[in-house]
C-alpha cells in the first residue's frame, strides 16, 4: 500500500509522526507520505520538521516516508506561493485540499491548485471536466479517498479522470490509526467507484512514480 495523503500532530492529526509510520509499516504500507495541513501561518515551521523526521526515519525503517504538505483552505490567489515556498521548504510533493462536498472550500481552488503545480489534488468534490483536462496535461493526480465524507464523489472523480485522461491514486487522508487502510480495503474503494482491478494497479503505479520522483528529490 502507497499513501501519500496522511495527517500527524504537526497539523490536525492525532499521533506523532514517529507512530503513524511504524503503525502504517505493521498494516503493510510500502510508502506513506505525511502532508500535514500547511497555510503561510505555519508553512515554515511544519514541512522542515517532516523533512527531517522523514530522514532519520528512513535511515532505520523499511517503509519509505515522505515529507509534504497540504496547502488547506487558502485563497485561490496564493496556490502558486505557498506550493513554492513548501518545496523551498523541503516539501518533497504538495498535495491541495480540493473543493471537497463536506467542507466550505472556497470556489476555484481545484483550478487554483492545478494551475500552480502541485502534486496531487486531494478529494476535488464535483471536479468540472475542463478542470480535469488541465490536470491531465499538468500531470496532477487526482485523488480516491476512503475518508468518510470525501468519499462522496469518487464516482465522479473516476469517471471524469478516466474520460480526459487524468492520473488517479488513492489515499486515506489518514488523522488517526483508524483511518489507515490495508490493500484489500483500498482495492474494495476502488472497485466501489466504479474502476476496474487493472485500474488499482495503474493507480498504485503512479504512486509508486511520484514516491521515486521524491525520494530523488530528498537525496
């Protein structure tokens, strides 16, 4: 299991980051990458600490572990901003909290987030098709999310990705222990957004690519 969107005390989640890692590593993962939820308030003091926790948890671990970032419910105008200062920073990958149904994001942050760059737009909500055009050819990936609520709308995330041809990964958008996913239950997500077991296998791929891209990066 790859899962590049996950949440420790550093932002709203509730474990040290030492601790979701090794109870990430015992449920199987391969790869957890740790976005906490970064503004201008706390960009600066977050994503250095990932950065470095990352390294000394690496030297000693078998799971790889990511630093990035979350860039959550900032203005649309200041995505291109904060998604450069977080990989100044030594943000490996930057992940958008996107128009999700179940909180007030503001309108025009998913294009916001695509057009700055960023990695991977996490649960787009009702994501419209020419947005999904744009991540196609900027190679954003678009998110599945087995969060409780996000969810909602991986059936219409799915299907617009796959008919514009837009990268999809899934992740767990983990805050706590219980949130953290096995591969048979994430495959089960997959499945229920109407994709296909080939279509799992493609999504773990180009996690796995943009894990190697920001492990190159951290060297």
């Amino acid at each position: 299991m790859i899962d590049l969107h996950t949440h420790t005390f550093l932002s709203d989640g509730v474990l040290l980051p030492s601790e979701l890692a090794r109870r990430a590593q015992v449920m199987g993962y391969r790869c957890l990458g740790l976005a906490d939820h970064v503004d201008s308030s706390n960009i600066d003091w977050v994503v250095p600490r990932l950065h470095r926790l990352a390294a000394d948890l690496n030297s000693h671990m078998a799971l790889q572990v990511i630093p990035g970032a979350e860039l959550t419910h900032v203005p649309p105008a200041l995505f291109p901003k904060l998604t450069r200062r977080a990989r100044e920073l030594g943000a490996a990958y930057v992940v958008a909290h996107g128009e999700s149904l179940v909180e007030p994001v503001a309108p025009g942050t998913n294009r916001a987030a695509i057009e700055a760059g960023v990695d991977i737009l996490a649960h787009p909500g009702l994501i419209r098709p020419e947005e999904v055009q744009s991540a196609a050819r900027q190679g954003v990936l678009l998110e599945i999310s087995t969060r409780r609520g996000h969810s909602l709308t991986n059936g219409h995330v799915a299907r617009t990705a796959k008919a514009e041809g837009a990268g999809l990964v899934i992740n767990t958008d983990a805050h706590g222990p219980e949130d953290l996913v096995d591969e048979h239950f994430a495959r089960q997500v997959v499945l229920g957004a109407g994709l296909s077991e080939q279509d799992f296998l493609d999504m773990q791929a180009l996690a796995q690519r943009l894990a190697i891209r920001c492990n190159a990066i951290m060297v």
